[in-house]
C-alpha cells in the first residue's frame, strides 16, 4: 500500500509537522513520523469532500488534522471503504467535460429564459396587484423636472387643445381602466409624444404641426394611453430591478469589477424591454385603429415622418435601441387589402 | 508612530523572514466548479447557492498558500442554508408588513438599522470561526456599542459633514475588524491613523478634479459643448458624447483603481499579531489594467470569463501580500472554539452590507 506525504497539525498550536500516513492495515490510518506511531479506524475519521485539487483534510477524533496533498489516492481509498459522501458527486460533476457542458447549456438556457419570459411576466403578475395610486406617485415630480430643463409653454390656441383632448377623450372613456388621463401641450424637443404613468400625456406643438391631419395625432395618442393601460412605466421599474438582481447573482462576487462589465448587459436587457413595451403599446394602437374603422397607414406616415426630422445620432442603435426600428414599426400599420 | 506608507519598519522583526502569499488557483479548474455551482443553483432554485459557497471558498482558501501551509473554509452549508433561510424569511416580513401597514414598516426599518452592528458582528465571527491556517481558528469578538458607533454613527457623521467624515468612518471601520480578530489567542492589532486615510482620500478627490478638469478642456476644445446642451442628438454630439462616456469610465476606474490599491495596502501594511507583520504591495497602475481588461474580458465573452477574472484578482492580490514574521509561525496557540450561527453573514449578504476589509 502507498504511502503520503502529509502535514500533521496537533490543533493546539501552529507547529506543522511533516508525516507519513498510510492506509494500512486494511481499514486504518496509520500516521507515522510523531513520537508515537498514531492509528485510527476509518469509521472515526472525517474527511473533507475533493473540491479541485486542493489539499484534503483529515480530521482526527482528538482535534488534530492531516493535511493531504494526494486527492487521487484518498478518492479510491474512501470509495473501496465505501466511504464517499455524496459531494464525491459533485467533484465527478466538476471534473468531466461532458457534465461542464451540460451545466453551461442549462445556465445559458435558464437565464435566457428568465430573461425572455419569466422576469416580464413576474413583473406584470406584480404590477396588477398594487393600485393605480403607485402609478400616480412614479412620475409625480416627472413633468416639472421635463418643464425646467426641456420645455417652454405651448402656443397651440385654446380652441386647438380643446379640440385634441377631446381626442383623448374619446380614445379613454371607451376602455376600462382607473388611470384619470390628461393631455398637456408644450413646446421644445421637436415632434414627440410621451406619456407619464399616472395618465398625464404631453405631447409637443413640434407634433401637432408635424401632423397632417387629426387621425394622426389620434394614432400617437393611442399609442401613448397603451403605455399608461399596460402600466409600462411600473413593469419597466420591476423589470430593471429584477434584471440588476439577476447579473450581479451570475457575476457573484467579482465587486468593483463587475460594476463596469455588468453595466452592459443590464443596458441591452433593459433596451430589449423597452422595445418590448414599445410594441406593446403598437399593438395597443393598431387595436384601437382597427376597432374604430381608422386606416392604419396613419400612425406609419407619423412614424416616418418623426424619423426623416430626427438626426441619427449614431450611439445607441441596435441593441442598446429602446425603440423598436421605425420600419419595422410601419410595417405593422399598412393597411389590409 | 505613522506609518503611511506601505513600507514597514523591520526593525523591531529582528532575525525575521518574508514569508509571501501565494495563490494556485487555476482558471481552467475553477470555471468547473463555477458553472457547476450556477446551474445546480438554478435547477434546485437557490438551495444549492449554500452549498455553492462553502465550495467556492474552500477552493479559494484551499488554494491559498502561506509557508507549507493553506487556509480552510469550515462553514457547514446547511449552517448557510438555515441562514439564508432565516434572512429571506425577514426580507419576506418586512415587505408584507411595509406594504399593508406602512407605519410598522417605518418601525421595523428602524429596528433594523440597530440590528445592522449586530448583524457585522455575526458575520465576521461567523466568516471568523470558519476560517483556519495550520488547524487553528481565526477568531473574531467585537463590542455592539462600538459596532453601532462605528457602523451607524460615523455614516451619520459623514452625511451630516458632506463628507468631510468618511476617512474616520474608514479608518474605524478597519480598525474595528483587524483589533477584533485573533489568530487562536494571538489578537491582531491596527497601527494605521485616520490621517494616512485622509491623504488617501485627498489623492483621489486630487485625481477626480483632474480627470474632470481634462475632460472639461477637452471637450471645449473640440467646440462642442454648446450643441451637446442644446441638441443631443446633432451629428457632432456622437462623438462627444462617446468621449465623456468613455473619459468618464477611464477616470472612474483610476479613481477605484487607486482608492481600492491606496486603502488595502495602508490597511494591511499595519495588521501585526504577536510581532509578525502583514505587508501590501498592490500597485495602482497594475489594478487599473486588471480592472479594465477584467471588464474587457468579461464583456466579450458574455462573462464566461468571470472565473478567470476572480483567479486572476485573486492572485495579484495575494501575491503582493508577504507576512513579516519574526519566526517560522510555529508558535500560536488554539483558544476554546464557540459555536456561532451563520445568520448573521447570510443576512448581511441579502442586505449587502460590506464587511470585507
């Protein structure tokens, strides 16, 4: 029988001592090199589960420890004994090729997934149960913080306003939902529209000129109200949280450096549900168009229109995009036959 | 006497030798254990995550070389598990509570702040009494009054100064966890000052104003700070808004780089137990590029490079670690062993508080 090379530490003080340890006879320890020549049973001693190939411990009924370079041979001795715990698994887990990849595709397959399906839904399950009175305080101090740095007020006449919130008003009363919505009107950030969780659409006078008739301000009105009926704003809250919990539980312990690289992929999540809102709230237009005999082209030429005004600004395309591409956009709205 | 520098006095460690840290982790090895750890975590969703820890730092300590000799990681996973557990369970309590009755959800939020002493108390004797060098236990005993001082109140201060208070807070906060911790019955003492913080943290504020003042120039001199204001989206912004990004990510980085490297090297150049002192020698310029090419790394390969990552952090920062000892360590004696409960630890976990030092 072989015979190791081992540490010996009493477990009283920090002294190492170097001995020879081998499994002989048959079912004991024997550990030679101390004054006196210890044995044990195997029965009485732990010993630590294989975790790469770091030193195996030994511990001695009295306290005292031996510390094994040689995992191999404490492998077959444990497993003729039957002595292997069931973290001997475990190590067979993380030392066979085909096992590593079997664990890398689930990992890949389950974040995707919890990514794709199960964050969007939780965080929906979770938006309908809190009332409509959260949506309200999301984006109370929103519009004065917009007003101070972006906006002027609107020149759009009274009777003009007049005119688009009724508009609104006939897009609202006819669904079922307990958001109280408004129409604000400013000035500033060329054509656009935008709607704040609480019910509040504003919409620019860069929009209501760029408009060339009322069923497309209609369209982008819509379009807005199905961000505020599916509570995008609430959903995106969850989303984004669960997502920064998600990547800082993969990146694990990696602090300071994975601020910088968890930084990314929690952007092109986060862009993916937007998009993700963004058709949502297409959807919700078309519906609406549909339902009430509009011809879908309208919101397509809007779309365009806003696009051709809006300079590329050559950062955050693609991936990081938090719309969906404005083409693909129009595809959805040609109008059938 | 201050001691500033990373460099020791070695006078007093007469006849002694230079014992260095080092590390034999390997990438190739570790990636295993980590992918492994991931998926059984995802596929018995979370239970595993215990047993992942105990796995990781017994590869990690057990890789952990010092004279002959590696470190070993004793938690029991269960131990975690009941922890983790009991930690989830409160989270849980508290957000049913804040939501139906937001009044005791206030009270409870206020009782957990004079918990959080308690709770880094439990977590460094738990992480403490877990760890052993040559079969003798770390120990570690701290004082809830001087925790709640330390941990709570110096904070406080640091708000209410803007700032002015946060080397203090610092320096409190190392020296609370090196005086409290002891090698069997050999207890550590801490021999930085809070004015060596002070010069660390007035480098780094020096670092920033330069690195904004650089930017600022640059930016100017390229005309193109008034359209940036005005009209984010205009052609010239682009490239602009590239440049402040990613000027912006390089000087954050220096800035964590030198902060990370300034405050480990004080902080262990001045732990001693019985005569034997601890010596950092990161440099800045070297954590930077590891940083970097970390975030790098870790990026382009979807972060399946995280283990070498964690390896390769690992071994510089041991590898500039050296023990002045004035003997050959043979000489530390056991103490009687306490048991403690790993609730502590896995609750400052879910609530991310940072003990490590």
């Amino acid at each position: 029988m072989k015979v190791l090379k081992a540490d010996f530490y009493d477990g009283t003080t920090s002294a190492r001592q170097e001995v020879e340890i081998q499994f002989e006879p048959p079912g004991q320890l024997r550990i030679s090199g101390l004054e006196r020549e210890l044995i044990f049973p195997l029965s009485q001693l732990r010993i630590s589960p294989r975790i790469g190939n770091t030193p195996r411990s030994i511990y001695l009924p009295s306290g005292a420890k031996c510390e094994v370079p040689d995992n191999d041979t404490i492998d077959s001795i444990l497993e003729r004994y039957g002595r292997s715990s069931w973290q001997s698994f475990l190590h067979k887990l993380e030392s066979k090729l085909v096992y590593v990849l079997l664990a890398l595709v689930i990992t890949v397959i389950s974040v995707w997934g919890l990514v794709q399906y199960g964050v969007p839904a939780l965080a929906e399950r979770v938006a309908r149960s809190l009332p409509t009175s959260v949506d309200e305080a999301l984006g109370r101090e929103a519009l004065s913080v917009l007003d101070q740095h972006f906006f002027s007020p609107s020149v759009l006449d009274a009777d003009r306003q007049r005119e688009l919130r009724t508009l609104l008003a006939g897009i609202t009363q006819r669904i079922e939902d307990t958001h109280v919505y408004r129409l604000e009107f400013r000035s500033g950030v060329g054509a656009n529209a935008f709607a704040l969780p609480s019910g509040l659409i504003v919409i620019t006078d860069g929009l209501v000129q760029l408009a060339e008739n009322d069923n497309e301000i209609l369209a982008v009105l819509a379009h807005e109200v199905g961000h505020v009926v599916h509570r995008h704003q609430l959903r995106r809250l969850l989303q984004d949280s669960a997502t920064v919990l998600i990547i800082a539980s993969i990146a694990g312990d990696v602090t300071s450096l994975a601020s910088l690289s968890a930084a990314l992929p929690t952007l092109i999540i986060e862009a993916k549900y937007s998009r993700d809102f963004e058709s949502e709230a297409d959807q919700f237009a078309l519906r609406y168009l549909r339902d009430n005999n509009i011809r879908l082209h309208h919101f397509a030429d809007i779309l365009l229109r806003m696009e051709k005004q809006r300079p590329s600004s050559g950062l955050g395309g693609g991936y990081l995009a938090s719309h969906p591409a404005t083409k693909e956009r129009a595809k959805l709205f040609q109008d059938d036959g | 006497m201050i001691n500033e520098s990373p460099q020791v006095d070695t006078k007093d460690i007469a006849g002694g030798q230079h014992i260095p840290f080092e590390f034999s982790g390997k990438a190739g090895e570790y990636f295993k254990i980590w992918i492994v750890n991931i998926s059984l975590t995802i596929l018995t969703l979370g239970i595993y995550s215990a047993w992942a820890k105990v796995r990781r730092k017994r590869y990690f300590y057990g890789n952990t070389h010092l004279k002959d000799s590696t470190f070993e990681y004793h938690a029991q996973p269960v131990q975690i598990l009941k922890g983790r557990l009991i930690a989830f369970g409160a989270f849980i309590v508290y957000t049913a509570v804040n939501a139906m009755l937001p009044l005791a959800g206030v009270v409870l939020a206020i009782l957990f702040v004079f918990a959080v002493p308690w709770l880094v108390i439990k977590a460094h004797a738990f992480n403490s009494r877990n760890s052993s060098y040559r079969n003798l236990r770390l120990n570690f005993k701290g004082n809830y009054a001087r925790a709640l001082a330390v941990y709570i109140g110096l904070p406080i201060l640091s708000v209410i100064t803007l700032g002015l208070a946060y080397p203090v807070y610092m320096y409190h906060r190392a020296k609370f966890v090196v005086v409290n911790s002891a090698y069997g019955t050999a207890s550590f003492s801490f021999s930085a000052t809070a004015g060596a913080f002070y010069l660390i943290a007035l480098k780094a504020v020096g670092i920033a104003i330069a690195a904004a003042a650089f930017l600022t120039v640059l930016v100017l001199g390229l005309g193109a700070l008034p359209t940036m204001v005005t009209q984010p989206a205009t052609p010239v912004g682009g490239p602009v808004a590239l440049l402040i990004i990613v000027g912006g990510i390089l000087a954050f980085s220096a800035i964590r780089a030198y902060l990370d490297t300034a405050v480990a090297n004080l902080i262990w150049s001045n732990v001693r137990a019985s005569g034997n002192q601890f010596q950092s020698t990161l440099r800045t310029r070297y954590m930077l590029w590891l940083y970097l090419s970390n975030a790098v790394a870790i990026v382009l390969s979807l972060g399946l490079l995280i283990p070498w990552v964690q390896i390769r952090t690992m071994r510089y920062r041991l590898e500039n670690l050296k023990l002045l000892a004035k003997d050959d360590l043979d000489g530390f004696v056991a103490r009687e062993q306490e048991k403690v409960d790993s609730g502590g630890e896995e609750a400052s976990e879910l609530f991310d508080l940072d003990i490590g030092i």
